[in-house]
C-alpha cells in the first residue's frame, strides 16, 4: 500500500539569513529538515509527503522546494503566496516550478480575508483556470465561506485541511459542529484530510473516541475525498501509530479504502503520479 502523508512542515534555524516570522513558535525546538523528515518516514513506513511551509518562513518555499527537488520521488510542495503582493496573471506556470503541486492558504485567524473578493477573488479565478490545487485552513463555522467559493468555481479542487477542527479543542467538543464541514460534501470538487487527529483527543492510542467521527467523515465524503496525514512534528503518538491508527485500529475501512484514503486518491486529486 502507497503512504502518503498529506501534511507536514520541515523548517531550518532562526538566523540572520533566514530569520524567521515575529513571535514564530516552532513545533519543535530543533530545526526540522529534509533529512530527519526521511530517516522518520523509513522508520514508520511512510513512502511520501507533502510538505507545508510553516507560517514561521511567512511565504518562503525555498527549503521545501530544495527537498522536493532533491527527493522528488519522496517530496511534494503545496507552497504559499501573500494575495495582496503576489503577481497577478502567474499561477498559470505555479505548477510548472519542479516540485510544486499546489497553494496552501490558512484562513482561522483572518477569515475576513477568505469572504473578500479583493483580497483572493484572482486567486480562486486563476487558480482553477491553471488546475491549481488548493488546501484551506478554516474552523467549521468558516465552511460556509468554502463552500460558496467552490460553487462560484466548480473546477476549482479545494482540500479542507484537519476535518476544519479548531486548535486546542479536544474529544467530544471539537467535533461538535462537524455537521458543518459533513454539509460541504455535497460540492464534488472539495475534499478533506483527516490528519493530525491525535491532538484532538485526550484518550490513549488508538483514541476510539475518534473513531466515530472518521467515519461519518468517510460516509459523507467516500474514501477518494479524504486523504491521511500527521502534521508529523505536532503529533503526541509516534509516527508509526499515527499510521496504524487507519490502517490497524478501524476496521470498518475495507482494504480497497485504505489504498485511497492512506495515499492514491491523495496523489491523484493533486496530480502527482505514482
């Protein structure tokens, strides 16, 4: 079975060069590149990733572009723009930089910007013209804002990152108005990983209390519009686990979904080929 990863972040130092956000906090005390993401992903059997630059390099994709470059059979990029400075009229050649799949766009702190035209009413235009995938990042009341862009632009492929939870929210609480990202289903052009679910339960590995909202996730969606992922360097589990947790630990998921849900229909949605 193929793994791919749909989300994690590698960052370098805080230098002078290279200086980081203000206020940036890393996952990780240590810088996280290239090389300790593979030695990783060889130990939790992990064939492939994408890689989110974090908001700590701002919309630099440099150090994920050089892994994918240099390991482009194990790395991809969906990279970041600010829509307010980036050139108009250039997505049309996004994909055409090696390594590069896609854009990456976090709205759960300025969702304002997500419902203003002005600010990112190209981007979706372009974006769907060029067939220019796009992750998202909103809670689940922001959904709505979603799903209107995806009826405006019907062509325009939208991967909803974390099942839309909200940080710091847990168990029971977190998953209380996944009615609202359930609803979204309805669009055919708009998808949802399931990733980074260990945060978002207090109970002990294999987190059952998890279970159930994954596959009402699966139900509403199919198993070609929910894609695995860890957003490895926030995990409370090991890598390993976060893998069994699908592959082991639910055995409502026939073999044939977790060859889609754990990578294939993640790499065919992005058009990454095998």
């Amino acid at each position: 079975m193929l793994i791919v990863d749909s989300q994690v972040h590698i960052w370098a130092a805080n230098t002078a060069e290279r200086p980081w956000a203000e206020n940036a906090k890393p996952h990780r005390p240590a810088p996280f590149g290239k090389n300790e993401l593979l030695q990783e992903m060889q130990a939790a059997g992990v064939d492939r990733v994408v890689i989110v630059p974090p908001s700590l390099d701002r919309t630099r994709n440099d150090l994920a572009l050089d892994a994918a470059q240099s390991h482009p059979d194990k790395f991809a990029v969906m990279g970041k723009i600010n829509p307010a400075t980036h050139p108009r009229g250039t997505l049309a050649d996004w994909r055409k930089q090696p390594g590069m799949l896609g854009l990456r766009f976090n709205f759960k702190k300025n969702m304002e910007k997500l419902s203003n035209p002005e600010h990112m009413g190209w981007v979706w235009a372009e974006a769907e013209a060029a067939g220019v995938p796009l992750y998202i990042g909103v809670d689940h009341p922001a959904v709505r804002l979603v799903d209107a862009v995806a009826e405006r632009h019907p062509r325009l492929r939208i991967i909803l990152d974390h099942m839309a939870l909200a940080g710091g929210v847990k168990d029971d609480e977190a998953f209380r108005n996944l009615d609202l990202l359930l609803a979204i289903a309805k669009r055919p052009n708009v998808a949802v990983k399931v990733s980074a679910l260990p945060g978002y339960s207090t109970a002990p590995y294999p987190y059952r209390n998890l279970h159930e909202h994954v596959k009402r996730v699966h139900d509403a969606f199919g198993p070609g519009r929910m894609f695995w992922g860890s957003d490895l360097t926030r995990l409370k589990c090991t890598y390993r686990q976060c893998v069994t947790l699908f592959t082991e630990e639910m055995p409502w998921l026939r073999a044939a979904d977790l060859e889609l849900i754990m990578g294939r229909a993640l790499c065919e949605w992005l058009d990454w080929p095998a």
